[in-house]
C-alpha cells in the first residue's frame, strides 16, 4: 500500500476511473472473477469517500463497457446482478452522504428491472449536491458520440463541437480533468473518447480492488504537479487550472 502524501495545492474538479484489474485480483486468489468485482465494489466505495474528503465534485467510473458484452455469459451476468445489489444496497448511504446519482451508457440494452431501478437512484438523489457520482454502464465513447450526432440531426441541429459536446452523456458535468486507469493497462479501451481529449492520465499498477485513499491521492499529487497547456506554450500558462486548497 502507498503511505499517506500531502495534499495536493490544485485538485481536479472532475476524476473519472478505468477500474481494471479486478479478475487478476481474483485469479491471483484462486477465486472466480465475480469475488473480484465484488471486491470492485468496496474499492468504489473508498474512491467515493476519497473523492468526497479530498474536494472532488464529480467522479466518473466506467463499471460495464459496450464490449463487456462478449465476457462469458456467467460474468455477464454477474455483473448485472452486482448492478441490481448495488443499486439496493449502496443508494440510501449515498443519498444520505449528499451523493448524486448518474448511469450515463446504452440503456436499450439492460432489463426492464435494471432500467427502472437506474432511473430511480437517479430521481432519489437528484438533490445531492456534494459530489456527482457518474456510473458508466453499458457505455462506450463510440456509442456516445455515435448518439449525440444521432441526436442532433433527428433535432435538425448542426453538429458542431459544442452541440456535440452538448448532445453527450457527460454533458451535465463537463470533461474529466484527471483519468486515472488502476490495473497496469494504458489505453483509454474506449471510455470518453471526447471527453478526454485534453484530460490528464495516471496509469497505477494497483488492481481496482486494492484502491484505497492512499492511492487517490497519489493520482491526485501528480496532478497537482502537471501543466495543463491547452495547446497554448507553458509562459502564457499563468495560473493552474482547477479549484485551490484554501
Ligand atoms: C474491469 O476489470 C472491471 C470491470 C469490467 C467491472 C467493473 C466493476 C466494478 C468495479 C464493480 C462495480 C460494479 C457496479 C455494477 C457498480 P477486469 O475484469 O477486466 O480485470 P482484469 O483486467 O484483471 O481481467
């Protein structure tokens, strides 16, 4: 486990997570991939309490991609059981720790069930205000840019970057300034696609459900020390992007 770093001077406003690495989790137990998502789910839950103790105000998590379809059918599966417990078992203390609720990602694709217990953790914790929480499922960067330009066009609207910015899943936050990816892997495997275009990454080697605050806050500390350009040279660049620590 990483020790404790000082807290960083700049915070990113917006974190979004790639949690990787649960299966080899597993696999290095002896234990089937599910007791590695179900430990993802512990993870999720420290990455949110660090999200709210640092200062953060949206945390995005990609917890079932467009292609996770094609996993074995019994993962699958799993996966969408964890979704319905989730949902059963997390919403009333998110709701009372002033978390907002989000699933962007396909819904065509998930049950009746699946789809009415989404939209109301959503309506439950629409008044929260201390800290969006978006939770990706059955999301793709593709899909999501695929549905906006779908979207503006049956609007009859032209498709510029802002319109399509507009027209995106993520459009109630805005881009994620840092991108952390746990699990060793380093590609974006289709998460924000526009979204990410001028966010920070951080790869860890940490397995997802070995994320714990101390490994927020790495991420956060080599934030805090990079320089974010915009395309512009680093001496028109005055002031950090993002809130301060007072
Ligand atoms: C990637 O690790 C992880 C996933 C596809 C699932 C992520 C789900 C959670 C963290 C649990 C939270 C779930 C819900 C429904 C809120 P991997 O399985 O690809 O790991 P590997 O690369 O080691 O095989």
């Amino acid at each position: 486990m990483t020790q404790a770093l000082q807290v960083p001077t700049c915070l990113p406003r917006h974190v979004a997570i790639v949690m990787d690495g649960n299966g080899r989790w597993a696999s290095q137990r002896h234990l089937p991939r599910l007791a590695g998502h179900k430990k993802g789910v512990d993870a999720l839950r420290r990455a949110v309490q660090a999200s709210i103790d640092q200062g953060v105000s949206v945390l995005t998590v990609f917890a079932f991609s467009s292609e996770n379809w094609s996993r074995p059918a019994a993962e699958v599966a799993g996966l969408m059981d964890l979704l319905s417990l989730v949902l059963n078992r997390e919403v009333d203390a998110l709701d009372s720790n002033g978390v907002r609720l989000h699933f962007p990602g396909d819904r065509a694709g998930l049950s009746e069930r699946v789809v009415q217990g989404l939209a109301a953790a959503e309506a439950r914790t629409a008044h929260n205000q201390r800290l969006v929480l978006n939770v990706c499922f059955n999301y793709g960067g593709r899909w999501d840019i695929a549905n906006a330009a779908r979207r503006l066009v049956a609007e009859g609207r032209e498709i510029t970057e802002q319109s399509l910015s507009e027209a995106t899943a993520l459009s109630h936050v805005g881009d994620p300034d840092l991108l952390i990816r746990t699990g060793g892997e380093m590609r974006i495997s289709n998460f924000l696609l526009w979204q990410t275009a001028y966010t920070e990454l951080f790869f860890s080697p940490c397995l997802w459900p070995d994320f714990d605050a101390s490994e927020m806050a790495c991420a956060l500390k080599a934030y805090a020390e990079r320089e974010r350009r915009f395309g512009q040279i680093g001496e028109q660049v005055q002031q950090p992007v993002g809130p301060q620590y007072a």
